[in-house]
C-alpha cells in the first residue's frame, strides 16, 4: 500500500477541502502510477473531485452510514477495506485526505510525494516523512518547473526492522 500526495513545504496537503496547487505535470505523473489501480479516499476527498477517478478502482471510507457514491465502494470500517482487498492484485494508492492517510500510514511501505517547494495558506497537512526516521528516501526526480512553481516527485519507503 502506498500513498501518493502533494504537498507544499510545510507538508501542507489542502484547504477548505481543496488541494493547494493543481500541477498539470504533477496530476499526468499522479494519473500515471494510478491508472488501472484502487485507490483509498475519504468522502470529503471524493467529493471534491467531482465523482470517481476514472480508470481506477474508488475506495471511499466514510463514517456515515448511508453514504452511498454510484461509481465507487463504499467502506464504513477501515478493516473492510483490507477484506476486500485480500484476492486483489493490484496496487492500492492511498490519495488523501489528512485523516486518511494518518488511518492508512502504519499499513503503507511507500509514500511518493511531490515537494512543491512554494507554500499556500493550508488546514489539512500531510505526515512529514523527512523528520521521521522509521522511513527513509529512496528515490527523487530533477526539481522541475510549472508555472513558476517549482516540486520534484520524492518516494520514501518506511524502514524495516530486521
């Protein structure tokens, strides 16, 4: 399981339930690594996309109990989720919001993010892996540009204990 988010540089993810930046490049990279996959959402996340991201298979983990999404699954209890993806073999993205992904982080081995280095008034934030040393950097792409704002893609990837 892994996550896959942006974030500005105070690991800001979101606010008012929308996300910072739209990176045009950042969102082909995201589309990318998630297409013909599942992806994990809240119903916040959900909604402020519109619907179901096409492509993918749309997990959404929603308190209330008559939550219903006709283009996605429905999940009340996280560990139904883990049911349901016991005979799938795909990749499962978890793609936010905050209270997600702080639910799902202990069952993630990856996180690739994308360090937006500008920053934008936020109330939703991300977990900052480069101050937790249970996981470390595997990967990072060339510092791009987009509209004169800079990022690059990071994976990190939690470290095991052997």
């Amino acid at each position: 399981m892994k996550i896959i988010l942006a974030v500005d540089k105070n690991w800001g993810i979101g606010k008012n339930g929308k996300m910072l930046f739209h990176i045009k490049k950042d969102l082909g990279h995201f589309k990318e690594l998630t297409s013909g996959n599942i992806c994990i959402m809240g119903r916040k996340t959900y909604e402020s996309m519109g619907g179901a991201l096409p492509n993918r298979e749309n997990l959404i983990l929603s308190r209330n109990k008559t939550y219903q999404a006709p283009d996605a699954l429905v999940f009340n209890d996280y560990r139904d989720i883990f049911s349901y993806l016991e005979d799938k073999d795909k990749e499962v993205f978890v793609i936010g919001g905050e209270k997600i992904v702080e639910l799902f982080l202990d069952f993630c081995d990856e996180a690739i993010i994308t360090k937006i280095y500008a920053e934008r008034l936020a109330d939703s934030f991300l977990h900052n892996f480069d101050s937790d040393d249970r996981w470390e950097v595997i990967s990072k792409s060339d510092i791009m540009e987009e509209n004169g704002v800079s990022f690059q893609y990071i994976v990190y990837r939690r470290i095991i204990d052997e």
